[in-house]
C-alpha cells in the first residue's frame, strides 16, 4: 500500500471507471476529474501528487493543463503522466518541451503506474 494522491483526469467514463478499480487494485487515494479545470481546483488542496492526464478533454485539455504547470513553477512537484490515445501522439513532442518526461499509451496498465509510485521513481 502506499500513501500517493493520484489524480485521474479523462473525460470519458469508462476510462475514470477503470482509473477507479486500478487505484482500488494497487491501494492509492485516487481524485478523479472530468477536464483540467476540475483538476486545477484539486490541486489548489494538494502540494504533490501524480497525475494521470487525459491529453485531449473538454473545458481544459492537457496540454494546458501542463502550461498551467510550468508557468507557475508546479512542474517540480507534481509528476505527470501523459495519456496518449491515437489522435494524441503528435502531442508528445509539445509535452515533452514542456516537460513531461512520463507518458503511456491507453489504456494504463496498474503495473506502470506502481512503478511510478515507488519511491525514487520520478
């Protein structure tokens, strides 16, 4: 078991839903959020965490969201992993510049993401 807050953000159900059963699976306190801006009004009660981002939402995509990081000096303590779906891999590269040095294809695998939550991982 480990203490982690991990923030889920994806915009489709199904995908919150099995974010759901992994956090149960690998026993993390898990925040699910819809779009960026639900996540952005999380992260204004936390201090670090992992995030679980979704790249292509509604309100505030990920690519945003991660702007938002780096533009006010967040990046250093939240580790992101960037979601990509089919249409999102052209994104990568962005992200990258941006920062982001974690991505996984969907769907997640609990695996990967236990391996970003042990310690000295990020």
């Amino acid at each position: 078991m480990t203490d982690h807050k991990v923030f889920f953000v994806d915009d489709d159900e199904v995908t919150l839903f099995l974010y759901k059963r992994i956090a149960r699976k690998l026993g993390v306190e898990g925040v699910f959020c819809e779009n960026g801006q639900q996540l952005l009004d999380q992260l204004k009660e936390v201090s670090s965490g992992l995030i679980v981002l979704d790249i292509n939402m509604p309100v505030l995509n990920g690519i945003q969201v991660v702007e938002f990081l780096k533009e006010n000096n967040l990046m250093h303590d939240y580790t992101v992993l960037a979601m990509l779906g089919s249409a999102s891999m052209d994104k990568k590269t962005v992200l990258k510049d941006l920062g982001v040095t974690h991505f996984s294809e969907k769907p997640l695998k609990a695996s990967y993401l236990q391996e970003l939550l042990e310690p000295n991982a990020t």
